[in-house]
C-alpha cells in the first residue's frame, strides 16, 4: 500500500493516476486526520501495511510564489515543518519515502556553466540569500530530511546527507503538459500581460510522475535527483512553439529586464534556474529532451472549458 499525502494538489492528483493506472493500491491521509496527535496517526498508519510513502504536499502559494510572502507561517509549516514530521513518522514506522521537492532552490547556471547538479549546496535560499520565502523553505524542507551544506574547500559548497539517505528527493520545476489551466506552465505564459525572458529547466508532469516512480520501481538508490526534462529553454523559445502550434496567437509582450519584472509585477525574486540531469540518465531513467516534450504536450493542447 502506497500512502500519497497531498493527493488533492496539481502534482498529488497526477501521482493518484498513475498508481491507478497501474493497480497499485494507495491511501491518502487527509488534513483532519493527519493533524490528529502523532501517536493516534501513527497507530492508525501501522494498521494499514503502508510499504512507500510520497508526499506531494507542500505550500506553493497562488497564483504564484508571491503569496507565499503573506503567509509565511503556512508556507514554513507545509515545505519544512511537515517534511521534518513526515521523516520522523517514516522513521518509527520503519516506511521509506520519496518527498517531492523543487528546483527553484537554485538561481542561473553552476559557476563555470552547465546545470547545478544534486550535490551543489542551493544557491537560492535563506543560507545563501537572496531568495523568495517559497524557495527559503523549500531549500529548508530538503535541510531537515538530513541534507547540509559543506565547504568544499575552494569549490561551490556540497549538499551532502549527514548519513545515509532514507528516501528519494524528487526535484520538480515549472511543471507543464497538454492540459490547459491555472498550474499549467504553458497557460501561465499565454495568460500573463508580459513575460519575464529567462532561461530554465522545466518538468513535463507526467514524465516527472513516471521517472519518480521509476525510481521506486527500480529501487534505484535513495537520494536526490533533479527530475526535468534533459535540456533547457529560454521564454522566448517556448512562446514560438506556442506560437508555431496556434495554441495561442496573441501578442506576446516581455519585460525590458527582470528590474521592471519586479518593479511592476513581482513581490519576490524569482529562482530561473539551469539543472543537471545527468544523475538521472545515468541511473537509466530518461525523459524526453524539453523541446520534444514542449511539442508534444503543444500538439496535443486541450483547452480548458
Ligand atoms: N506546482 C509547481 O509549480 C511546483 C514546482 C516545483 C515543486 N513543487 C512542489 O510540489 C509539491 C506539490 O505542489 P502542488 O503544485 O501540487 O501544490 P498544490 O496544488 O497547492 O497542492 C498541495 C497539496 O498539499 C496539501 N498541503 C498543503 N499544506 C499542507 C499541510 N501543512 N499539511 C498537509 N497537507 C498540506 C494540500 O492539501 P489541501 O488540499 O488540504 O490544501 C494539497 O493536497 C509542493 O511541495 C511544491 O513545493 C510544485
């Protein structure tokens, strides 16, 4: 039995159709339940021969990162507070897990060029600042899983567990696919009035459900992987496909630069960010290239009604 918590979010709701599509068995906690006294959780989930957990739950804010600045007690108690009660649970419990976290932790490209790979300390977060307060806590939510930041003499410093890792940390980042609504990457970009131009990894959401799922299948070893699709694109990039598939032919509109972005549209700093995927590849789990991801999901657009 797979216990899924956050089953009725954006990401939690692809995990659901999956394992149903699979006929693997799991439950859900909802929040009533999971705010019961540990000790009552707990004997509540030992009844129930739960063998993995997944926690898609967390604090996003919405429409966008900017809520999370006014509410920053719950965004602290969903990305770090919770993943800490979660390893302690999984712990007593004796269930390993895999915690699906982010890629905005990180901003721009690793000193030198190419990605940042799993084991570069994050660059965008309240230990190396500035940051927004969605990505602070994130960054926090794989800190209190047992994950530090170590000086690595001279180099960028490391993100190294303090023993060995007891579950899998599922890096997501702007999740997109083929069906249109407020989540959606691709219908954030036709709905704003103006865009900010930046370079970025992105997730097509179901391969990112499929690869991490892959990954417990497989049994491959827990720790983190960065799961986007391999490659990465700039807005612009992926306007023209949106535009070379007649999803959407508006006249797109950008910021002069990210300083007018945050003048007139923004409350927090956004992370853009290049990842490396290369951990994962290399453990045999591959997703499609971005671009063909893109395409696929443009060709095969369903508006919302
Ligand atoms: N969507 C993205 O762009 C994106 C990108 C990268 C990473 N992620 C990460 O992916 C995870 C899922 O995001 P999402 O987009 O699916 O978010 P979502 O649609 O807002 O869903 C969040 C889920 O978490 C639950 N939840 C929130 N706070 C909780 C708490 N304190 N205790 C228990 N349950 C709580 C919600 O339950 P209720 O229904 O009861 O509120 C909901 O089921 C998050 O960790 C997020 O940081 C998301």
């Amino acid at each position: 039995m797979i216990l899924l918590l956050g089953s009725s979010g954006y990401v939690g709701k692809k995990f659901a159709e999956l394992l149903d599509c699979r006929n693997v068995p799991w439950m859900t906690l909802n929040r009533r339940l999971s705010s019961v006294s540990a000790r009552e959780a707990l004997s509540y989930l030992r009844d129930q021969n739960v063998s993995f957990l997944i926690n898609c739950a967390g604090y996003t804010g919405k429409p966008n990162v900017d809520a999370c600045e006014l509410d920053k007690g719950n965004c602290l108690d969903g990305n770090a507070v919770l993943p800490a009660l979660i390893r302690d649970a999984c712990r007593e419990l004796s269930i390993d897990w895999g915690h699906v976290s982010s890629g905005c932790i990180y901003a721009l490209e690793r000193p030198g060029g190419g990605g940042w790979r799993e084991d570069d300390a994050p660059n965008f977060s309240f230990r190396q600042p500035p940051c927004s307060f969605y990505s602070g806590t994130k960054a926090l939510g794989e800190e209190v899983l047992g994950w530090a930041e170590r000086d690595a003499g001279g180099e960028w410093p490391k993100w190294e567990h303090e023993s060995d890792p007891e579950g899998y940390v599922w890096r997501l980042r702007i999740p997109f696919n083929e069906l249109d609504g407020p989540r959606n990457y691709l219908s954030k970009l036709q709905r704003y009035d103006n865009l900010l131009q930046a370079r970025n990894s992105l997730s097509q959401l179901d391969d990112f459900v499929n690869a991490c799922w892959e990954c417990v299948e497989k049994k491959l070893p827990y720790g983190i992987y960065n799961v986007t699709n391999p490659g990465s694109v700039k807005t612009s990039d992926v306007v023209e496909l949106i535009l070379k598939y007649a999803v959407n032919n508006k006249n797109y509109k950008f910021f002069d630069s990210e300083e007018e972005f945050m003048a007139k549209a923004a409350k927090t700093p956004r992370s853009n960010c290049v990842l490396d995927t290369t951990k994962l590849q290399d453990a045999g789990i591959s997703m499609r290239p971005v671009e063909e991801a893109l395409e696929w999901s443009l060709k095969n657009w369903k508006r919302e009604s």
